[in-house]
C-alpha cells in the first residue's frame, strides 16, 4: 500500500516555536495512524522548522501574516510535488485563508479537505460589533465551501451542528469529533487541598470571554459577600479595561491576577483551591479550562457555550447561567456559600468528564482522519 500522508493548514503558532501545548498533544496523538503529517503554520516569532514525534514536520511561513496564503500555496506545492496526500485539514477561523488554499488545493490537485471550525465568533452570542461581522464572514465561508468541502469537523454535539445545518450544510457533511481530552495525571481531585479562592477564572482576557459581565457580577458578589475572593489565571488585551470595570463596580480589591501559570500542574493546583470556577463566555468551542476544573473536583459555573450544556447538568454538577450579571451572582453566591452542595456538585463533576481521557478522544479523532484518508486513498489511486 501507498504511504498514508496527511497535509495540515493551521493556525496554531504555538507549535513552531517548540511549546508543548495541545497542538502538540494532538499531533502526538495522530502521528501513529500517518505515515508523514506536514503541517503549515502562521508566522510567529522563533518560529522555525521543525520535526516532531518521528514523522510530523512543522513548517512555519517566514513572511508577513498578510501573505499566509500565498505561502500557503507555494509550500503545499512543493509538497504535494514530493508525495501525495491523501487528506488536507484546515483550521479555520478569522479570514480563512487555511480553508481556501484548501479549495484551491482541492481544485488544482484533487486532494479533499476537512475544514474544522471550533467556534464562531459571535455564537451563541456576540461580544461586539466586530463578532457580529466575523459571524457573518464565517457564514460567507461555510456557504462557499460546502459543497465542495468532505466534512466541516465540529467539536461539540449541539451547538455547532445545529449552527451548521441553519446555515444548509447537508447532515452528512458534519463530522463531530471532539477535541475535549483531558490528562487525568496532571487534573484530579486533591483530597485536603485549602480552599484559597472562592471563584478561579481562567482563560484569554478577550472579548469573547465575558468580562464585562463577570465584572458586574463580581460587584453585586462583593456587595453582599464582600470577603468574595476571585483569583484571575491568564493575560489579554482587555486586562486594562477588566480592571477598570471591577474597579467601577467596586470589586477590584477582591480580585487578585496571577498572569499565565508556568505548567497545567500549578493551573490544576490552583482549581484545587478554588472553590468554584466561573465562565462568562459569550462563545467557544469547549471551553477546556471548565472541563480541567470539572476533572479536579471543581464545580463550574457557566454560560450555555460550546460543550458546557452536554456535561454540566444543572443544579446537580455545575450551574449554566444565563448572560445575565444578577443570575451569574447569584449562582456564584449559592455555590460559594454552600460547602455540601459544593461537594456533590465536584464528585458529579469529576463522573461527568470521565469519558474525555486523553487517550480515548484521541485515538477517536485520528482514527476517524485515518479512515478518510484509506477512503480518499482508494480513490485517488482508481
């Protein structure tokens, strides 16, 4: 049998300049079922060539981010020059220029494409102006590809599959795969951890994440419990202006800022001594930080976005609320001040995620790539 190589269009620049993030989990993850997997990448800086798991090859574009297409298409013709692939994945999101090279790819050299799209900006609700064009850029895309795209893969059961069909993308075109996998030797409960926080956010501080609403929500907190203590885990453009915002609803003073912790054991120490997260998404596709918490032992209180409503049951694992600053405080005050609630809730909450192992999401994702692929292969080679 010909070799079985995968072509992959990323947006990840994480992985060029050597971090062992989740890209990098995933590659690990597939590089059994290949025989070759090039991946392509955005600019970053120290970004460089580089080869990973015995067979994955990183390589990153050395221009400007304006000119990732034109990349793109030159490197992956060199490529395909050499060997042929018998599936491309594209990453996409933003301007899409991962999905149409793609196209292109598919139209020049007859190779089909999976186009994964996590999330929508601006689904199920939108942060601003800008998410609200973004989802509209993102419907433009689908609609343009879909007829000739293998499948859209999703990460959800819910969300994005009834976004998807909304938008007459045919059932059989929608593959869900999840990419929540968890590593149950870094997050696990931690029997007589002291409770440090009250409430743990972690995450991006961008739009999308809700923190104008987390803000109010922190003030109305501090008013009625005001020895509230929230412990912030991340960094972003919007730091100035979250901090601005708790210090308008008076809450700033019961928010410390930890910036990005320096590995996943000190993020899951710090779940550990929290007594609950918070997650006041406008949008996501999972979000992982809620299902690490949950794995912890952590209960999670959480807008309906991208997996939450499928793992957390309401009341009795976690809370779903609403985007709503009153009912956000409220389920946070309740869960706070409730130390047997709080302990259901997180011996449900680890049940809950069990199934998101590592190993079984995993394998469950390159096994289905691998399958297009010995399909695609066949057919290329009649």
């Amino acid at each position: 049998m010909d070799s079985l190589n995968l072509l992959m269009l990323s947006g990840d620049r994480d992985i060029a300049q050597g971090k062992l993030g989740p890209f990098h989990v995933t590659l690990g993850g597939l590089a059994p079922h290949f025989d070759r997997i090039d991946v392509i990448t955005p600019p970053s800086v120290g970004a460089s060539f580089r080869s990973l798991h015995g067979n994955v090859f990183v390589h990153p574009s050395l221009r400007s981010r304006w000119s990732q297409s034109g990349f793109i298409s030159s490197k992956a013709a060199e490529l395909i020059s050499k060997r042929l692939y018998s599936l491309v994945v594209s990453h996409d999101f933003g301007r899409f220029y991962n999905g149409m090279a793609a196209q292109n790819l598919k139209s020049t050299f007859g190779i089909p494409f999976v186009s994964e799209i996590h999330h929508v900006p601006g689904h199920p609700r939108a942060a601003n102006a800008t998410e609200m064009v973004l989802k509209l850029l993102t419907r433009w895309y689908v609609q343009w590809v879909r007829s000739e795209v293998q499948a859209f893969r999703v990460v959800n059961r819910k969300e994005m599959p009834a976004l998807l069909a909304s938008w007459d993308v045919p059932a059989d075109r929608i593959l869900t795969l999840s990419s929540a996998y968890l590593d149950f030797e870094v997050f696990h409960p931690k029997a007589g951890a002291p409770a440090r926080w009250d409430v743990v956010f972690c995450g991006r501080l961008v739009p999308n994440k809700g923190l104008d609403l987390l803000a109010k929500a922190a003030g109305i907190v501090a008013t009625i419990r005001p020895q509230t203590k929230f412990l912030v885990i991340g960094e972003g453009p919007e730091t100035p202006g979250f901090k601005r915002d708790l210090a308008t609803a008076g809450a700033l003073s019961n928010f410390s800022f930890a910036g990005w912790l320096p590995s996943q054991k000190e993020v899951s120490n710090a779940y550990s001594q929290s007594k609950m997260l918070i997650c006041t998404s406008y949008n996501e596709g999972l979000p992982r930080v809620c299902l690490e918490a949950m794995a912890c032992g952590t209960p999670v209180v959480s807008t309906p976005v991208g997996i939450m409503p499928e793992v957390v049951r309401d009341g009795l694992n976690g809370r779903i609320v609403q985007w709503d600053a009153r009912e956000i405080a409220s389920a946070v005050l309740n869960t706070v001040g409730d130390p047997e609630t709080r302990s259901s809730m997180g011996a449900l909450s680890v049940e809950a995620v069990r199934p998101l192992a590592r190993d079984i999401t995993l394998e469950r994702y390159a096994a289905a790539y691998r399958e297009l692929a010995l399909i695609n292969s066949k057919r290329l080679a009649a």
